[in-house]
C-alpha cells in the first residue's frame, strides 16, 4: 500500500478522534456536576457508599473514554509514521527529511562510514605504514547520545603500525549493584532556598457564603483563613575511603565515584521524600504525611487494582485534581499484571487482562502512568499529583575529598564524601491516596 492509499484511513482517523474528545467532554462535563452537586449537598463519600459508587461508575466511564481516544491518537501516530516514511522513500529523500526513528535507524547502520571518514581515520590510516611510528588518533563521535543511548568513540593506538597487543586489557568500567529506580525524583518539583527553614501560606478555612442578594441587603460575608505550612533544611551525605593509588592511577575512577556518590545522596533523599517521619533529622514523606487519601482494603473484598480506582476517585473528590503517578512495588505490579479473566472457563484462568505476555504493554492503571520500583512499600501503593508537593535545594549535590581524616594521610587513603541540603514537604495532602490492607 502507497503513502497516496494510507491518507485516507488516516483522515478517517482525524474524524474518530474528533469525535471522541466530544464524547470526552461529555463525559467529564457530567462527571464534575455530579461531584459538585454532591459536595454541595454535603454528601458524606466516607459513609454514604451508594453516592460513592454513583460517582466511581460516571469516572470509570470517563477513563473508558479517555482509553479509547488514547488509542485512537496511538493509531493515528503509528499511521502517520507509514505515510511520512513512505513518501520518504518514494521521493528519494534525505535523512534529515525523514522520521527521527528512520533517521536514528539508519545512522545507526553508518557509524563504520562515518567513523573511516573522518579526519582522526586518515591521519592515523596515513602514518600507518611508518615502522615503530606510535598511532594515536583523537576519539571521533560516530553517534549521540539521542540516537543510540550512548556514546561510541574509537581511538587507533600501537607500538608497531597498527600490531600493538596488549598483555592484559583491563576496560575502564565498574560493573554496578543492580539498584531500584529513581522515577519519582524526576516527577517532583525542584525549588531554591536560602534559609534552613520554608514556610508556604496556605488556605486552612475558606467558607464561600456568595449568594443571590436583593438590592439593599447586607451581602454575605464569606470567611479565609491563611496559615503557614513549615518545613526544615535536613542534611543528607555519605562518605567512603578510596586509596590514591585508585585516584591516581586510574582516572576513570574519580568521575565514577563521583557518580556513585551523587546517587547514594539521591537515593536517601527518594527514601525520605516517600517515608521519611518528619522527626529528628528526617524529612516528611508523602506516606507520613497527615491528610492524605486512604482506600482499606482489609474489611472488604476489593482488589488492589480496584483500590486504586478508588484513589482516584478519593482524589477527584477531594483534591479537584488529575492524579500523575501510581507508585507501586514490583510484586504488587506482576499480581495485577498477571491478572486473568472468567474467558477459560474457570475464573482466573482465562486471558490475561493486561494483555498475553508477548505484549509489553503500556505501564499505565485506570489511565494513570505507573511506576514499578522496590521504593515504594510492598501491598501499600500510593497515587497522586507530583505538582502538588515539592522540593527545596539549600545546597546541591557537592562531592569532596581530603586526606585529613583519622590516620588516612599516613596510610595513603582519601576520605570521598557527598552532601546535600534540602527540605521537603507535601503541599496538597488531598491530591495524593494511598491502598492499604
């Protein structure tokens, strides 16, 4: 099929999506006068567990529709990228005309052609017929970062020509502890602080008394109160012995350590932004914080993947807000991954319902992106708005060494230490819900 036959399926696409965002909005616009007609009434959504499960259904439907337009939108790029590489090809084009992913495709295939021309390659290639010449070409960028995730460089080097055999070839890498991720770092809202303590002003009262008011009569007065929110500068650091030989010798290792250094920080400061007790030296984390959203699945028998449509819904009720991130432990992530229906016969021996195990499928629950890392508590998921809560820097990421401490001078060793300085706190405890059991 041409580029010419694919264009009208993918007007036919154009229309579809259209037509859903209408459906869309009207399936937002009667799930939100829902909610606001019940808060309102002052309905309470703790013991009144039909109005509760009136508005789940209206937002169950409102994520059906939101899924299926996401599909349609996922079908629509896949076809687009058929249509633009096709009439890429046809037209002779360019690499730069075409798609990024055909463009990191194919030069991917051509980093030996862009590696033998460059200038580093012939200057090297023309010394190396000199006997006992020592080759040593400059490193020479064959792809970015962007095309294949990393950087490749070749570097031509040899007693004889190009004949030079090492004895023994020790590579300049460091084979790491396998370690869980640090999403949710990347999520969280970075700020700058030049004090040891942040206050933030926040509404603790708002009473909206607007009203309908005859001409003459004394209109209602509505009630604010403003508070502050606290939260301290804690110091986060560690500290390891490296002897100079290592720093001397080997020059990759500095940076490693660097690195390393720089990730243990960050990996303490991901443990306090979720857990931390907020007494002492801790920081308050987004599971200690007061105010937050809970769903208890022990006294009844809904699932951990139905909770969480449940903090959902917690969460559009009380925080007025779309919720970005699902935070769950791996083995709580392969229970509802491996989830199966009624389709075999017998329950739970049917289909997969997050799709057969060929398929990757998207990390996202009730169309909210999840993130799968051992940092989160096992059978304790939390949802919520990453916006809603926030990081403070007083002092970045700093690393040092001295050879001062204890007896290190005598023994030749160096003191490698990292510290951060930084205050965290939840800004919105209703934007975030956690499941417990």
């Amino acid at each position: 099929m041409t580029a010419t036959d694919l264009r009208p399926a993918l007007r036919d696409l154009d229309q579809a999506i259209a037509s859903k965002n209408n459906d869309l909005a009207s399936a937002w616009t009667s799930f939100d006068a829902a909610r606001k007609s019940a808060v309102e009434e002052g309905v309470n959504f703790a013991t009144d567990k039909d109005a509760f499960d009136k508005l789940d259904g209206m937002s169950k439907g409102y994520d059906a529709e939101r899924d299926a337009l996401a599909d349609l939108k996922a079908r629509r790029e896949s076809l687009a990228r058929m249509v633009a590489a096709d009439a890429a090809e046809s037209a002779g084009a360019k690499v730069d005309e075409l798609t990024d992913e055909h463009q990191e495709r194919m030069r991917a295939l051509s980093m030996g052609k862009t590696f033998i021309a460059s200038d580093e390659y012939k200057a090297v290639a023309a010394r190396a017929g000199i006997a006992g010449q020592r080759l040593e070409g400059n490193p020479v960028k064959v792809a970015s970062r962007g095309e294949i995730k990393t950087l490749l460089s070749v570097t031509v080097s040899g007693a004889d020509g190009l004949a030079g055999i090492p004895v023994a070839d020790r590579q300049n890498i460091v084979i790491p502890k396998p370690l869980a991720s640090l999403d949710l770092l990347d999520l969280i809202p970075v700020g700058a602080t030049d004090s040891d303590k942040v206050e933030v002003p926040y509404e603790s009262l708002y009473t909206n008394a607007a009203a309908e008011t005859p001409e003459g009569d004394a209109s209602p007065e509505s009630a604010l109160n403003i508070d502050l929110l606290s939260f301290d500068v804690r110091d986060l650091t560690h500290s390891f012995a490296v002897t100079r030989r290592s720093l001397a010798d080997v020059a990759f290792i500095s940076s490693w350590i660097d690195s390393r250094m720089v990730d243990g920080v960050r990996r303490r400061l991901l443990t306090q932004i979720l857990s931390g007790g907020g007494t002492g030296e801790d920081l308050r984390g987004i599971y200690e914080t007061v105010g937050i959203g809970s769903v208890d699945r022990s006294s009844t028998s809904t699932s951990m993947v139905e909770s969480l449509h449940k903090c959902l819904t917690t969460i559009r009720l009380n925080g007025f807000v779309e919720p970005d991130f699902v935070g769950i432990h791996p083995t709580d992530w392969e229970g509802i991954r491996l989830a199966r229906d009624e389709s075999g016969g017998v329950a739970g021996t049917g289909g997969y319902q997050y799709g057969p195990p060929a398929l990757a499928g998207a990390l996202t629950t009730w169309g909210v992106p999840v993130l799968v890392s051992a940092h989160f508590a096992s059978g304790n998921p939390i949802m919520g708005r990453s916006n809603d809560a926030m990081l403070w820097v007083r002092e970045g990421l700093t690393v040092a060494t001295s050879d001062s401490h204890s007896d290190y001078f005598t023994k030749k060793k160096v003191a490698v230490m990292a510290s951060m300085r930084a205050a965290f706190g939840v800004l919105q405890p209703k934007a975030f819900c956690e499941s417990v059991a």
